[in-house]
C-alpha cells in the first residue's frame, strides 16, 4: 500500500519498542522516514500473556498492513458472551463488524503479536537497538540533540516517547505530567489450553472479582481477573499465585471454573496493580511527542491498550504527512488523539469503580457496551 510521504522530518527517534513504539516507528517509516528505534530490553522480551485484540484494535492494525499475518496467528471470534460467575449465561455483547471483512474480535498471544510487529520493524530496514534509553533531550527549532545511556550522542527532526507507563522521556522534556495514579485494583492473568467448547470470548460478572476468558489461538487462552489491590511489601513467588488465584476462582463455574480445576503450577501466571492516566496537554514540547503509555495510560477494562497505542503510532504519521510543518502534524495529532483517549480511560477506570462498587451486571453491560460502541467509531 502507497502511503503518503513526510517532507517535514527526515529522521526519527522512537524511544520504547513496545506495540505502541513499533506501531509508531512503522508508519514512519512506511511514509519515508528514516527510523531508529531503542529499548531499555536488550533482548527485546515481552510478557507471555494473551492480549483482546477487539475490532477497533484490528482495525488499527490493518492499518499497518499487518491484520492477516494477526488472523493467522491469533484466534478470531465473533461475540462476547457474558455470564453470571457461576456460569449462567446472561447476555451476548453486541459486537458489530465496523469494517468489511474485519473480524469482531479475537484474541493473540503478546509474545506472538510482538514478532509479527517485529519483523514488520525489520522489514522496514528500521534500525534497532537495544539495552538504551535516552539520559538528556534538547529540542530546538530544527530538531533534538539526544544524549544516550551509553554515551553515545545523535541528532534527529523528531523524538517520539513510546516508553512505556514509566516514561524516561515524558520524565525529562514534560514537567507538567505526572506518574500514572492507581485505580485500586489488580490484574491477574493465566495462561493455559483453551477449555472444551470454548467459542467465543467470555465475561464473568456479578462476584467481586470480574473475570474474562480470551482464546489467543486454536488451542490456547489467557484468563484475566480484577481483585481489589491490597498494597504489599514484596512480589508474590509463583507458589503464592497459583495457590491465591485457585482461590479466587472457587465461587465461579463455565469454564473460569474449568480452569481453576485444570489449571497447574505450569501455567503462566501473572498479577500487577493497575494505573491509568490521561496526561494533560500539550502532549509535545518542540520536536519531542508522546504517543501510548506514556501519555494516555488505560487499564484493561475495554480491552484497549494496545489498540489505542497502534492508533495513535499511525495518526502521528498521518498527520504529520498531511501538515506543512512539524508543529502542525504534532497540534493535529494531539487534537485528534485527546478526545478520543480520555474517553477510554474515563470509560475504563468507571467500569472498574462499578466493580469496586460491587454495580449490577446490568449496569456493567451497559457501560461496556456503551463505551465499545463508541470505540467502533472512525479514529
């Protein structure tokens, strides 16, 4: 697919090769950019859960060319079921197709989604490298002076932070931003063979603890749960978490309850607390920009993270393409993005008060498909 070129910049640097860093350094690249990309990582890694990849996030991605290479890997669906926790079913998510020929809904692994985009970035002839960040930015008229962790010095038209939550980038060239906040509750995650006659995605509601099933493959699925989050001293061990999210699981049936009995010490399984943030504008300073994370942090309650950060990687671009300068592409990307991001959020960290709350399914159904709907809306 043509794209259309950027005549502002010539040379980029993306600081964070996460979804939303790839996605950015891509479609740059694509409209002729000369991209490096850096990661504090130096082996490049990603943790091993699944990842709901919804229709809107599918979108984003055909976007970048790369939506059957996903089909291929992933596992595609067409509804989300919704059930009492102890399995009875209440309610099918009404998921239109927003696209023709785009799936509903789906789910992939992340160590999967994080290969294809890899190869895209080396298709892309995009140099990578690895086990840096960025220890100082000067953004001028014409461009930003980078000094790195090693050392070592460039000059580029553009920095673009792509670094995660924990922002190196937004820490030095945005003084008005400020960490993401907690929203009081955790995440968990499993991952482990997908249980028999599993179709489609599934919500678990009406318990404390909300939880969700994604098939990520024809035979594979992560489990996510919401837990209250109860500050602690140290990380728990993979004994503590297998033994606490059995636990967990004891009031549920369907198939969460065929997983709390199938489930092993084998099975991966993670647990983090969760933080959102809307950061205020200007989201640039000079020639530096923010995209994903490190600016519009959500919590995974619309399935949206990633899908928001693939979108804002491709808006850069094409608004950047579109402007006559830099400082418009980057008043246009922002103008497109804020609206539309802090919906998500707001959206997202509601949802998970109605949980803390211990809110009606019905009310929870209608916030949810509420918010997707506006989802499926153009970007």
């Amino acid at each position: 697919m043509t794209r259309e070129s950027i005549s502002s910049i010539a040379t980029a640097l993306v600081v964070g090769g996460g979804i939303g860093g790839m996605a950015t350094a891509i479609s740059l690249a694509e409209r002729g950019v000369r991209v490096d990309l850096i990661d504090l990582d130096p082996e490049w890694r990603v943790y091993g859960a699944g990842i709901t990849i919804t229709g809107p996030t599918l979108r984003a991605y055909r976007r970048l060319g790369l939506l059957e290479e996903i089909k291929k890997a992933g596992a595609i669906t067409n509804k989300t079921r919704l059930f009492r926790h102890d399995g009875t079913h209440l309610h099918d998510l009404d998921e239109p197709v927003i696209e023709e020929g785009l799936p509903a809904t789906g789910g992939i692994m992340r160590p999967v989604l994080h290969r294809i985009m890899q190869r895209r970035v080396q298709d892309l002839a995009i140099s990578v490298r690895l086990g840096l960040t960025v220890t100082t930015l000067e953004t001028d008229e014409t461009g930003v002076d980078v000094t790195f962790s090693d050392d070592s010095t460039g000059r580029y038209d553009l920095v673009v932070g792509a670094d995660s939550v924990y922002s190196t980038v937004r820490e030095i060239a945005f003084p008005h931003m400020a960490p993401a906040q907690p929203t009081g509750q955790g995440c968990w995650r499993i991952s482990i063979r997908k249980p028999p006659g599993l179709e489609a995605g599934e919500f678990f509601l009406g318990h404390d603890n909300p939880c969700g099933i994604t098939a990520c493959s024809p035979d594979s699925v992560y489990m996510w749960m919401l837990t209250p989050h109860e500050p602690r001293e140290t990380f728990m061990d993979e004994e503590e978490l297998y033994t606490t999210l059995k636990g967990l699981l004891a009031d549920f049936g369907g198939n969460a309850g065929w997983i709390r009995d199938n489930m092993t010490r084998g099975d991966w399984i993670n647990y983090r607390p969760l933080s959102a943030a809307l950061q205020p504008r200007s989201w640039s300073n000079g020639r530096i920009v923010l995209v994903g994370d490190a600016v519009h942090a959500t919590t995974p309650h619309l399935a949206s993270g990633a899908g928001m950060a693939v979108e804002s990687g491709v808006v850069l671009a094409e608004e950047l393409a579109r402007a006559d300068t830099v400082a418009e592409g980057l008043a246009a990307y922002e103008e497109r993005r804020f609206e539309r991001c802090r919906d998500v959020i707001e959206s997202s960290v509601g949802i998970g008060r109605l949980q803390l709350e211990h809110g009606s399914p019905d009310r929870h159904k209608a916030l949810l498909e509420g918010a997707l709907a506006r989802l499926n809306e153009p970007f």
